[in-house]
C-alpha cells in the first residue's frame, strides 16, 4: 500500500478536447498550448498523446521546446515570448523552434544573427492586453524590417492576445478585434488570435492559427458557458481516498485554528490530499468533495498533507472510500470559485510529489 493520491490523466479526454478546439474553427489550425509541463499534466506525456492531431505545440519558454524535442515530438513549436537572450537563438535555430517577438532588442538580436534557415517569426501585437507587444502605431514599422529579413525570418504572422475574450461583457474584446482588423488589413499579415475562451466564443476571433490552452484540459473558460464549453471533459482527476474517521460532539472544532466546529454530532473523514500536494489552502468550508461519488463539504483548513471533510451526511463512507477532490463528477472550475482562483493556478499547482498516472496513452 501506498499514500492513494494520484493526478489520473485521461489522454482520450486531451485528445477529444483537442478535437472540439479544431472543429469550433474549421479554417484555422490548433497549435496545442504546452507549457507549464502542459498545465500541470505531463507536456511530454500531453503532445506524444497529440503528436497526430496537433500541427504544432505552444510553450513559453526554450527549456519546455527542448523537453518536448528531447522526448522525440518533432512538429513546429512556438516560444510565446520568444526568447528572453539573444544566447538562446543557436537553439532556436539547431531545433527549428518558431519564435514570438515582443521586443526592438528581440529584433535586433534576431537581425544580428545568421541562422542556418531563417526562422519562423510571430510578431507581437499589443491590441490591448498591455502586457507583451508593440503598439498599434509602431507595429508596421517592426513588420516591415522583419519582412524585409528574408535571411533571418520566414512565415511572418502576426500575432496579439485578448485580455477579456472570456468575459460576457464584449466591449473590450470589441475594441482589441478593431485595433487587430486595420493592420491585419493592410500588412495582409496571417495572424494568430484565439486563446481557449475566443476559440469557443468568438469565431471572428478565428485565424490562421489558434492558441487553445486550458480548454485541452477540460476546463471551461468562459463566464457563460455555451454548448461547446459544456462539452469539454476533464483530463485530471485528482483521486485520493479517505484514511481515517473521526466522530465529533457537537460544538467540537477540526483543523488548525478550529475553523469549522460541529453544530450536531458529526463523522470527520480525513483525505490523504493537502496545500502540499497543491490542493489550494484557500478552498473555504463547503468546498464540494466527492466520497464514494457523492458530493460532501470540506470542513477545516486544508493542512500540508490532509484535508477533512463531514461525512456525517454519508454513513456509507469510511476508511478506505474513493475521493475525487477534482475533475470527473467534479468539475475543477467549480473547485476553483470556493477557492476564490482559476482552474489554470490548480492544474499547474500540482506539485511534483502527486505521481501522475496516464490512461489511454495510445491512440483509440
Ligand atoms: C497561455 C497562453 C495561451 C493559452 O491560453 P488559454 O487561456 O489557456 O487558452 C494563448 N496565448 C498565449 C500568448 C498564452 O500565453
């Protein structure tokens, strides 16, 4: 016997969510997005799952390109922020990696060197998110030096990001497409646009190339879900088992700093499972558990290597009761809001000491 908390990776979900991201866009193509050891799941284990459906793999960083290149996966992949030292560009080159630039340093250091092949290029549009990116105003100029570059750069795209594309309000989104139409109009530039929540909202926001991230994973981005976000599975699911019962007096307290105290005599069940296997230690009393398939309510902090949990409403349980602390039968989304986060800080807050087990590794 061993501790029982295991992240089981369900490969066919990666790959079925992977098919809804394509066919929401049929004209454009899906690079699936990898980085984060693929949210937290395996980026070697999530692109060989992929390897015969994605056309090419997203990262943001050189060290997660060459993961996936050692591991043998040998489709396009894309540094997001490109590189972050002109020393970086060898590899770049030697791998034939496609590179973001955000930056006139980026394209300096891409100009100044002599690459084997001139090297795919995303230019970085700033439409809105403020964060990576040239201006609308100085991004013509960025382009035409690229474009002029034919020894050091190839497949020119242009390439920004949404800040609110998963946002029932369309406003802001709105005005990142308009500042994206006038220059992709007249750079007549190949563009890649769609994070997850614009692939599945927002067909205008369709290119040539989407970026879908979280939904691979199976999580719903959007504020309002629609029918396709309602049909994404989730990959992880995060499974323990309850190791110990406890029968409480009314008005006993459990857990560091006695948060939750029982208002009736109650059954406390322990889960193999806390903040340091990455369960949040945010999650407030209520947050929904599922033992032996049925929702129940965590009750006390979460402490380093357990959590508890009231069972008195669920007599069947004892030690040695399955527990799903997320994915199937319990979505991570909904997990996130008690835990006033995202299901992106839960997937990639997985820490290392949770083995990872891969289900359907071959292609069905
Ligand atoms: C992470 C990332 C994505 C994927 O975003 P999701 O919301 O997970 O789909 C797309 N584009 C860029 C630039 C990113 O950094």
């Amino acid at each position: 016997m061993s501790r029982p908390l295991i992240a089981d990776i369900d490969l066919d979900a990666l790959r079925r969510n992977y098919c809804l991201a394509r066919d929401q866009a049929p004209h454009s193509r899906a690079m699936a997005v990898v980085k984060a050891d693929a949210y937290g799941h395996g980026a070697v284990a999530c692109a060989d799952a992929l390897r015969d459906l994605a056309p090419a793999f997203a990262v943001a960083c050189l060290e997660e390109a060459l993961t996936l290149r050692e591991a043998g996966i040998t489709q396009p992949i894309v540094l997001l922020e490109g590189f972050f030292d002109a020393a970086e560009l060898p590899l770049i080159d030697a791998h034939r990696l496609w590179t973001a630039v955000h930056s006139d340093w980026q394209i300096d250091a891409l100009l100044a060197y002599r690459p084997r092949q001139p090297i795919p290029t995303w230019l970085k549009l700033d439409s809105g998110m403020h964060r990576l990116g040239f201006a609308p105003e100085a991004f013509e100029a960025r382009w035409q030096r690229l474009a002029a570059a034919t020894e050091h750069v190839t497949d020119l795209h242009l390439m920004t990001h949404f800040a609110t594309a998963d946002a029932l309000d369309a406003a802001y989104f709105r005005r990142q497409m308009a500042c994206i139409a006038s220059l992709r109009q007249r750079l007549e530039a190949p563009v890649c646009l769609a994070n997850s929540p614009a692939t599945l909202a927002w067909p205008e926001a369709h290119g040539d190339w989407n970026r879908p991230g979280v939904m691979l994973y199976g999580s719903d981005p959007l504020e309002g879900a629609n029918d396709a976000s309602r049909a994404l599975e989730p990959v992880m699911t995060l499974r323990s088992e309850i190791i110990a019962v406890r029968e409480l007096a009314e008005g006993e307290a459990v857990g560091y700093g006695g948060r939750w105290r029982a208002s009736r005599p109650s059954r406390i069940g322990v889960v193999a499972g806390g903040y340091g296997d990455g369960y949040d230690r945010h999650a407030r009393d209520g947050t929904p558990v599922l033992v032996e398939g049925q929702r129940v309510p965590l009750a006390g902090k979460v402490s380093m290597d357990m959590l508890t949990v009231d069972l008195t409403e669920l007599p069947e349980a004892g030690i040695g009761s399955p527990v799903v602390l997320w994915g199937e039968g319990l979505p991570i989304d909904e997990v996130a809001r008690h835990c006033d986060t995202i299901s992106y800080t839960l997937m990639t807050g997985v820490l290392p000491r949770v083995p990872r087990r891969y289900r359907n590794a071959e292609t069905g």
